[in-house]
C-alpha cells in the first residue's frame, strides 16, 4: 500500500498533482524534527486510514480514492489542532 501513496518528498516542493496546502509537507516534517522517516511513516499511516475510512467512497475508483485520500489526510493534519503535533507521535510515544 505504501508503495502507492504519494512519499513526503514528493510533496515538499510542490503538491505533486495532489490537493494539498503549500508548505503542508515542510511543516509536517518540521513537528517531527526533521526525521523524515518518522514524518513519511507517520504520513503514509495517516492516508491509509483514511482510505479506510468514510472519507472515501467505498466505491471510489483507486486513484480517485487516493486523491480524495491525500487531500483529506493532508487537511486534518494542517489544522490548527494537528499542526503543531502528530497523533502518530502520540501513539507511540515519540515525538
């Protein structure tokens, strides 16, 4: 699965054809202290769980749902709630 979400690099200089804030990438990479592995497994986590969930259409064509994906996961982490720490962190107790 991991292999089709769109990595953190990518979207750093630009959004990569996805629909997601400027600067979303550079400040997620920035709430985990420039560890680009915990910030890009933290990110693919949280577009996985998206798909899963009822922001995506159960019926939804795969890039469409990754898109919608993308967008979604990338907008709940850009709150204002979420910019400042990742629920991932939390989880596992890092941060």
């Amino acid at each position: 699965m991991s292999d089709l979400i769109p990595p953190l690099r990518d979207l750093f200089f630009t959004q990569g054809g996805y629909d997601v804030a400027r600067g979303f990438a550079k400040q997620f990479l920035a709430v985990h202290h420039n560890n680009w592995r915990r910030a890009e497994h933290h990110w693919e986590l949280a577009v996985a769980r998206t798909l899963n969930s009822t922001a995506v259409q159960a019926n939804a064509r795969p890039r469409k749902a990754m898109r919608r994906a993308v967008a979604a996961a990338s907008g709940y982490l850009s709150t204002d709630l979420m910019r400042e720490r990742c629920p991932f962190c939390r989880e596992a107790g890092t941060s």
